[in-house]
C-alpha cells in the first residue's frame, strides 16, 4: 500500500472508531487507525518522508507515527549491534555470551 493511501486509510478507520456505537468495534478502528500510523512512522524513518497532513492533526495517530520512527530506529541500532557482536572475535567465543565490550 502506497503512503498516501495508508495515510487516508488511517485516518478513515479513526474516524469510523468514532462513530461507531459498540465500544469494542470502536476501540478495533482505533488500533487499525494507529497501527497503520505506526507502520507509516517505521517506513518514514527509512525514506525520510515527512508526517502526512493527515496524520499530523490528530494527536493519537502522530503519536503513533513517531513511535514508528523511534521503534525503526532502535531497530537499526540493534542490528549495527549484532552485526557488530558477530564481526567481534571474543563476542560469543565459546562461552555463549558478548565479550566484555559488547555486553
Ligand atoms: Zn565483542
């Protein structure tokens, strides 16, 4: 799904949370609104794309887009770590453990 459309869909679902009588449908368009906010704010953090307009209004699913962005970026971290760990002659040498640099 293209950004643009992943934005729109977002931004739909929550609306349609809102208007929505029983609480547990409600409260399903809610997670799908902010789980598609939070996938735009991983993809963001790799294309360097800007908050969409569509998003940026409502506080829950900016929110969640920079959460996105933040978890895309502790990813990156994590496997610059490992792959650092793994280029590491003493990580993991027999014992199962990172040396005492990497641990
Ligand atoms: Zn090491």
């Amino acid at each position: 799904m293209k950004a643009f459309q992943k934005a729109v869909e977002a931004r739909c679902a929550l609306a349609l949370s809102r208007l929505l009588a029983d609480p547990d449908d409600a409260e399903l368009e809610e997670l799908r609104a902010g789980c598609l906010a939070h996938s735009l704010g991983w993809d963001a953090f790799h294309t360097g794309a800007a908050i969409s307009p569509l998003l940026s209004g409502e506080d829950i699913l900016r929110q969640e887009w920079e959460s996105g962005r933040m978890d895309a970026r502790a990813q990156v971290r994590l496997d610059e770590a490992l792959e650092e760990m793994n280029a590491c002659p003493t990580c993991f040498s027999g014992s199962g453990d990172p040396c005492h640099f990497h641990g």
